[in-house]
C-alpha cells in the first residue's frame, strides 16, 4: 500500500471518529434534555432560583425615605442640587415602576432548555454529515479495493 493511501485511510477513519463522536454528544444531551423534561421534572429545578428579579418592595423603602427628604427640604437644610437629585430618584423610581409593570416574566427554565437543545441539535447537524461522508467514502474505498 502507498504512503499516500494509509495517510488518507487514517484520515478517513479520524474524521469519522470525530463525526461520530459529535453525533454521540449531541445526541446524548438530546436524550438527557428528554428524560429531565419528561421523566425527571424536578432535576434541574434548584439551577434556576438565582435568575429573580429584585423585589419592588426593597426599592419600597427608599422611596418613602426620599419622599421624607423631599418635604423636609427647607427644614434639613439641603442644597438645590441635592433636591434636585432627589426628584431625579423620585421621577427615575416612577419610570422604572411603571416599566415593571409591562416587564414579561420570563420562564427561565424553559429559555434555558431550549439552548440546551439548540446546541445539541447543532452538534447532530454538524456530526451526522462529517461521519456519514466519511464513512461512505470509507466504504467505497474499500469496494474499490477488494473489486
């Protein structure tokens, strides 16, 4: 056999090893996606506590502290710029009230499994053809060969 031939043939066998290991992977965490959604609801459930968004009732507070700061202006002796900069709050406070308000919630768990199968659906796409090409080309080879 040609020095050119077993290079290619190991090539051949290479590339189709790494097809067939992306198409592996890509389809294990297909099936691992599955079996949380379908069979194993709760296993993931504990990763996504940390996505919440800040309660207004924390904000709350402060308003009520800068509305307190705003009536006592003349009495607390604060500048113009400093009542100034507490209108400032109180108007951003309204605006950002008013967003949440129109904010979608977001299903965390949801948005996350859907990249998990958006990257493993990417791996099938990509490892299905790299094997199937090579191995077909492998096996053409080798009915050449044996012709």
């Amino acid at each position: 056999m040609k020095e050119g031939g077993i290079i290619r043939t190991i090539y051949l066998y290479l590339f189709a090893l790494v097809g067939l290991i992306v198409l592996v992977i890509g389809v294990g965490r297909l099936v691992d996606l599955g079996l949380k959604m379908i069979i194993f609801k709760n296993a993931d459930a504990g990763d996504y506590g940390y996505y919440e968004r800040p309660m207004p009732v924390t904000f709350s507070s402060e308003k009520v502290q800068m509305e307190s700061l705003q009536s006592c202006s003349e009495q607390c002796e604060l500048t113009e710029v400093q009542i100034a900069a507490i209108d400032q709050w109180l108007v951003d406070y309204q605006i950002w009230q008013d967003e949440q308000k129109n904010v979608k919630e977001v299903d965390y768990v949801r948005q996350n499994r859907e990249r998990q199968a958006s990257g493993a659906i990417s791996m099938i796409i990509v490892g299905l053809p790299l094997y199937l090409y090579h191995w077909v080309t492998i096996k053409r080879d080798r009915k050449s060969k044996n012709a």
